[in-house]
C-alpha cells in the first residue's frame, strides 16, 4: 500500500455528522440500495491512491455554472440559487459570562442547514482546502493533507469525495472543479490501497453471522461492511433490544502478535491522526450502510459556571483538576460510585429503586454546599438515594455525555444490519468522543458492570441495568424538557441496545483498531521520506551529494538479533536483550526488574514504549511479541518508563 506522511492539523473541538440525504446528482460512489449488474458500470469506484493527485491536479472547469461528471458529461449545476448563510451566530460567545456562579450561555442542539454540515465536515477533517482556495497557502499543510489522502482506502475516500461534492454544490461556485482531476480513474497498472493485514474488503462475509465472535481490526470496518452488502443484500438484524444478556455474541478481538493498542497508549501527535482517520472511518461505515445521520448545531441552553450538578463537565474537571491535577472523572461522581459500591453491590434493586424524591433534593443541595469542604455526612447517605444523585448527576448536565455531535449517531448504531458493526461503529464513536467525555463515561460502564457481577443478589441484569440507564444518557437536560413521557418511555427502548453493547464490550470498544495504527505509520514512514528528500535537495544545492540520504540504520545489535532497552527514569546503563519467537514486552519489564533492586516501581506501573521509527510512541500491550514488532518498526528505540496515562 502507498504509504502517508505526518499531518499535525489542530482537530476543531466541534463536529458535525454529514447529512447523507442528498447524494451528489451524478457520483462514483456506488447507492447502497443499488444491486450491482453485469454489465459496464457508468460511474466505476476508483482507487484511493489516485487521491495523491489532489492537490497537483486541482483545475478549474470554465463551462460556468455547469459540473463535470467522471464520465466527461457536463450537466446543469443541481443548484441555481444557494441561500446566503449567516454563519456569525448570535448570543455571547462560549465561555463568555459573569462572575463565579453567574450563569452563561452556551450552544447546544440546532439542525443545521442544507449542506452545512458536510463543509464543517470537511473542516474538522482538516480538508477544507478541498472546498476553498480562498485560503492562505500553506505548502506543508497541503503536503500533508495530500499523504493523508494517499492513505484512505476505496470507501473512505468516497466519503471525502462525496463532501467534497455536495459542499461545492452549496457554495455553487461561479467556476467548478472538473471532477476527474481530483479522483481520476486508476491507471491500468494502479492497484486499489489495501491495508496490510487483509484485502480491502475483509474477508469472504458468505459465513458470517450474527452470532460470529471474531472482529477483524485489520481491515477496514467500512471495507467489511462494503463486502457484507455486496454478498447480503437480504440480512436484516435479527437480534431486539429486548434479548437475552446471553444471546449478544462474545466477540473476542484475532490476536495480533504487535499487541493491541488502547486509547492512551500513543502519543498526543499519533492521536490527532487518529481522530481524523475515525471520522473519516465512521462516516464511511454509515455511508456504506445506507445510513443518513442527521447532525445538529447548537441553541442557547443556561449553563452554571459553578456547583456539582447541572455544571458542564468540562467545567466541573476544569474546577476539581485545580485541585488535584490529573483528574479525569469529576470528583462528585467518582465520590457517589465508591460510596454505593462500600454499602455493597448486592443490594435488590440498586439503581432502579429510586430514592424519596424530597430526600434526594435535600441532600443534593446539600452536597452543592458542602462537598468541597468535606463536611458532607456520607455516613447518612443511603444507598437508593446515591444512586438516584449519580443517575441525577448525568441527566442534570447540560450537554449530553455522549455530546450533541455525536449523540444522533450514537441513536443511528441500531440501524446497522448486524451486531458486529453496530460494535465497530461504536468503536469509532467512542474514539470520536472527547477526552473528559469518554474518561467519565469509561468510569460509568465500569461501574454498571461491577452491578451487574452481583446480578445474583440485586436483581440487576445487563437488560435491567441498560434499560433503566438509557434515557439517563440519552436524555439529557436542554432535550429532556421537550419531550412527552411517551417519547422518553420510547427513546429508552431504543437506546436500551446501545447501552447494552457499551458495557458488555467496553474492553473492545476503547482499543484503537490495528488499521487506523497501520495508516498512522504510513503516514508517518510518508512524512520521513518527503524529509530525506528535502535533505537530499538542501545537499544537491549545495553540490555536496547527488543521493538521497539513506534511511536511519539499523543497529548492529538488532541486525544481530537483539535490542537495546532503555529505562533512563531508573538508570543510566542499558539492557541488552536477545529477540526471541516467544520474547513478549511483559518479559522485558520482568528481566527489568530483576535486574535492578533499585526500582522502587511496580511492574504494572510501568511501560515498555515503542519510539521512533513509524511511530511517534506507543505503549506496548505486555502480550506484544517483541520479534514480530520488531520486523514492523526496525529502527524504533525500546524506553522503560512509568506510565503516562
């Protein structure tokens, strides 16, 4: 597969899901609903790798206000008359307002207009260049949005290509781009990108089922789906939200001998190549399922610049991480969590009992009042009651914990045809989410799990758990009050299977995928080349050398059979260690510690870290089979160090 570069956009704090219900009028990109025919196809898919001729193919069409299809026809532009948006927003602006305690206002769920949200689309995917060249020209920002590109395969490019579209569609350009410049056919000796690991498309899907257990996160998740339509066009889910805790399938990752990678084991700059390479991800999975999630803007909505409850929860850690740096999870509910689990778990009922309602406003204003100080009575708190202040806590925030971005895709996971997708796509979400959100809502699932365990006792099951939490995080303050008790009532049966797929499969679904890592190391492997042929350039110039400089050495050692490991947190001298079939990272530390008393670390507060090389740095999964990642990333150094989650 061609290979990428590094690109260090800054990734915008919002975003928005495309609306897919209005499809370019002529596209390469195949309608999920369409049965494919013999016979040739008008408009054929094309190769990603075509994309690198993006930015040096870009041409202006001079036909006026006529688009050039692929096919070389030119059609009148879909849109005449494109309404002038006033994008200024009213209102203060976020994070304006009063004083401690003063109320603002912030944004929070408006469907936006026709085509608007596929431009803020392409902007948070750091694209917008595709759609204006009335911005600065940046060469290396340009480079490496190109590489970015190069490294999408066949449905995640035609998600970009897509937007790409409909956003010139609305801004109706008085000069179009001629379409076949930007995604050409392929040349006859260009292959389409295939992920190293597996085809593009996954594997033959003729035996998959509802009930497989293997997820295969070394292809695509777009690309499998893509393969699933094709082969069963006819399959709907077959499992209701209302089934059984033991009818979910017990998915279970194919082990990779390069070790999994979970969020928080790669560095800030590898985890912004992430996050674009999800969106892009996700946005192909839906598209390729034939799924139009709406995405919504933002309205007024009263927020508290203080207290516990009804404070946005960036807020909240802003205030409690002044305290204890660090923080992840606001202090309140990891307080109310510890406090219902030290009454015990095996209470009948817990979380769907609800407490006495005057009660629980009692003791609510009292902990607005008194829990920094510690001078609240836990002692007195009874179980029913922190559980119905922990549901309040969620459902007082006035933006949903699963964002107003994301929340209509969250909802849109049950459209997938099969569980198995409905699991990656959640994935992808879950990635997609921001920090504070996904850390408090880890520490949540965690929780309904450790409930569930004592099921035996309290009568919780993962049904009844996931049905009485639903409309808690789905409902959220600025929604709950426009809604009938009907409509809640329905959106918790709904969402019910959502929840339900969040804690049964939390240990998945907060893992990196192996092919989003693969496109980060082609993109980084990209951005070293295109260095050492600047270098190369620089010395040409200056008539000092005519070859490209070659590539970072080996080390002896390695060649050899060996590695070098470091641990400068701990000591000055280094370890040799000898690459073995069966050598895993885990072992690694253990000889580590071994060998030196004077580690006062224990061994599962350290990492064994993968730097340099296609990598900017990554915490080795302890089962990683040292040989195996060696041969991926040869010129990477091996750090011990304590880890920095």
């Amino acid at each position: 597969m061609e290979t990428g570069m590094d690109l260090q956009i800054p990734v915008p704090a919002l975003h928005r899901i495309p609306d897919l219900s209005r499809p370019p009028a002529q596209s390469w990109v195949q309608a999920p609903d369409r049965v494919p025919t013999p016979g040739p196809d008008p408009h054929p898919p094309i190769s990603a790798t075509t994309l690198r001729t993006l930015w040096t193919s870009w041409r202006w069409t001079t036909t006026g206000r006529r688009w050039r299809t692929l096919t070389g026809q030119e059609e009148e532009h879909p849109e005449e008359k494109v309404e002038n948006i006033n994008r200024s927003g009213g209102g203060a602006p976020r994070g304006e307002g009063g004083g401690d305690g003063e109320v603002q206002e912030e944004e929070q769920q408006k469907t936006p207009e026709e085509g608007e949200q596929e431009e803020a689309w392409l902007m948070e995917a750091g694209l917008q260049r595709l759609f204006d060249d009335s911005l600065a020209a940046d060469q290396d920002q340009e480079v490496d949005s190109a590489v970015f590109l190069s490294t999408l395969t066949r449905t995640q490019a035609a998600a970009v290509e897509r937007r790409v579209q409909q956003t010139l569609r609305r801004r109706n350009r008085q000069h179009l781009p001629d379409v076949r410049d930007i995604f050409r056919p392929p040349e006859k000796n260009e292959e389409p990108h295939k992920l190293k690991g597996g085809s593009e498309n996954g594997q033959n899907d003729s035996s998959s089922a509802e009930m497989e257990t293997e997820l295969n996160v070394e292809v695509a998740f777009s690309e499998q789906a893509l393969s699933y339509r094709d082969n069963h066009q006819r399959l709907k889910v077959t499992a209701s939200p209302s089934s059984p805790d033991d009818k979910l399938p017990n998915f279970k990752l194919l082990r990779d001998k390069t070790g999994q990678t979970r969020i928080g084991d790669l560095s800030p700059l590898d985890m912004k190549k992430v996050r674009r390479l999800v969106l892009v991800e996700m946005t192909a999975l839906f598209d390729t399922a034939g799924i139009d999630v709406k995405a919504h803007k933002a309205v007024k909505v009263k927020t508290k610049e203080t207290g516990l409850f009804g404070v946005p929860l960036h807020t909240l850690l802003d205030q409690d991480q002044r305290r204890v740096s660090g923080t992840k999870v606001p202090f309140i509910l990891q307080r109310l969590i510890s406090h219902i689990e030290d009454e015990g778990l095996d209470t009948e009922g817990l979380l769907r009992i609800p407490g006495a309602a005057t009660r629980v406003k009692s003791l609510c204003q009292e902990l607005e009042s008194s829990f920094y100080d510690g001078m609240f009575q836990w002692q007195q708190l009874k179980q029913h009651d922190a559980a119905s202040l922990l549901k309040l806590f969620i459902r007082e925030l006035p933006h949903p914990l699963l964002t107003v971005e994301y929340l209509n895709a969250f909802i849109a996971v049950n459209k997938l045809p099969t569980k198995k997708q409905q699991l990656q796509a959640l994935n992808l979400l879950v990635l997609l989410l921001p920090e504070a959100n996904r850390d408090t809502l880890k520490a949540l699932v965690e929780f309904f799990q450790r409930v569930i365990d004592h099921q035996a006792k309290n009568k919780m099951t993962l049904n009844n758990v996931s049905v009485i939490m639903a409309p808690n995080i789905f409902m959220f303050k600025g929604f709950r009050s426009k809604v009938t008790e009907q409509q809640e009532f329905s959106m918790a049966t709904r969402t019910a299977n959502i929840v339900r797929l969040l804690i049964r499969y939390q240990n998945l679904l907060w893992t990196i995928p192996k092919f989003i890592v693969t496109q980060v190391r082609q993109q980084n492997m990209e951005s070293q080349r295109k260095q050492h042929k600047e270098r190369a350039v620089r010395k040409l110039l200056k008539k000092i050398t005519t070859e490209k400089p070659p590539e970072r050495p080996i080390p002896e050692e390695s060649s050899q059979g060996f590695i070098r490991v470091q641990a400068p947190q701990f000591s000055k001298i280094s370890m040799a260690v000898q690459l073995t079939e069966e050598l895993q990272a885990a072992d690694v530390l253990t000889r580590f510690i071994s060998q030196d008393s004077s580690v006062a670390v224990k061994k599962e507060e350290l990492c064994l870290y993968e730097t340099g090389g296609n990598i900017k740095e990554r915490c080795l999964d302890g089962e990683t089979y040292m040989k195996d990642l060696f041969q991926l990333n040869p010129t990477a150094e091996w750090v011990i160090k304590a880890m920095q989650r």
